[in-house]
C-alpha cells in the first residue's frame, strides 16, 4: 500500500511540477468534471463514511484496509492508470485542470485517513502537497481534522456501475489468460449474460471503458442460460 501510494504520489508531483500546477485557479465544479473524476470524488468520500464508521468501532484493522484497498484497486489501478494521458497532454485547459484538482483532493484525503497507521509518510506527502498549494492552515497533519463526509459527493449509482464494469474487465483478462490471448490482440467481441435490461443498461453506459479495458470490438449480450 505505502509504495503504491509513493508511486501514485511521485506521478502527480512530477507532473505537477512540468505544468506548475499550484491549485490557485478555482475548483472545478463536481458536475463540470468528467465521470471518471466523479466517481473517484464519489469513491473518496465512501471513503471517508467507511473509515469513520470503522474508527468510531474500534476497528482499526477495518478502516486501515479501507484505505489501502482504495489507494491501490481505485486510485491508482484504475484512476491514475487510465487518466495518464490527461496529465501528458501539452496544452491547458479544464479538462487536464479537473484532473489535476482531483487527484490532489484523493491524495489530500488519504494523508489524513492514513496518518495514524502511517504518521511519518503521511506527515512528508501532506506537507509537501500543501507547500505548494497553500491550501490547508494546518502545520501537519496531525492537527488537521478527518475530512467530514459529504453525501452530496456520493453517487452510488455511478460506483455501482463502475464496479460492474471493473469486474467484467477482472473477468475477461482472466478469460484471455487461461486461453493464453495477451490483451494486445484485439477482439472481434465479448459476450455478457444479463439478468435484466436495468443491468444491460447499466453495463451499456460503461461501455466504451469495457471494450478500451480488454481490447474488444464489441459487447454481445445473452439473456439465457
């Protein structure tokens, strides 16, 4: 988890950096930003719900693996990875802006939530986020306070629709590894069996994420056994 989230950090500072991204334009509104930055907004602060109800429990293990399931399987697996070419792209403008804004705003959040499994990391990447952007008042850390939850960030119908998605990729890649067909080889189709139209729809809308995932021309979908 902690070198993930090295390496999640090392990328966006890098880039940061090139593009002298300080934080000082106005964030972009959550509805104005495309929906894959929404849904990783809406995945953070499930988060922050999760943790919290976990802290407040006592159960430290809980809420320690909440975080580090979503540093590695989300933010960096799924979001960074598939939003490496908004960052290379040479021109400015809003859409790279809204990336920029939101992986600091995970990254921001994480600090917090880690800081008391992992006091020193959390201290370094915090202080060397909020150096630059001056965004936070708090001399460390430590005496920021646990990001408060937010249900008008959360849509669980997007997550859930992202989730289908990410596991019909988990599903497919395993297909083309037990039949030895790297995912370099494109596809002619795959074929999907759904339970009813909610779910075809639902997996529909992420269409265009499937197919770019596994490298297929197109989704067939069967409705019996």
């Amino acid at each position: 988890f902690l070198g993930t989230l090295l390496n999640t950090y090392a990328f966006f500072a890098l880039y940061a950096n090139i593009d002298r991204f300080t934080y000082s334009e106005n964030p972009v509104p959550l509805r104005e930003r495309p929906e894959i930055d929404r849904w990783i907004i809406s995945s953070l602060h499930s988060l922050v719900r999760n943790y919290v109800q976990a802290m407040d429990g006592y159960d430290v293990t809980k809420a320690a693996r909440a975080v580090s399931d979503f540093t590695i399987d989300q933010l960096s697996n799924w979001y960074v990875r598939r939003n490496r070419r908004r960052f290379w792209k040479n021109e400015q403008g809003g859409n790279k802006t809204s990336a920029y804004q939101t992986l600091y705003e995970c990254l921001t959040t994480v600090t917090k939530l880690m800081a008391p499994f992992a006091p020193f990391l959390a201290e370094r990447i915090y202080l060397n986020l909020n150096s630059v952007t001056g965004k936070e008042t708090f001399a460390s850390v430590h005496l920021a306070a646990i990001p408060e939850i937010d249900a008008s960030m959360v849509d669980e119908e997007l997550e859930s629709r992202m989730e289908k998605a990410q596991r019909i990729v988990s599903l497919a890649r395993a297909i083309r590894n037990k039949s030895n067909l790297k995912v370099r080889q494109p596809l002619t189709r795959v074929i999907i069996p759904v339970s009813s139209e909610r779910a075809k729809e639902a997996i529909k809308r992420m269409e265009d994420v499937i197919l770019d995932e596994i490298n297929v021309k197109q989704i067939e979908f069967v409705d019996d056994d």
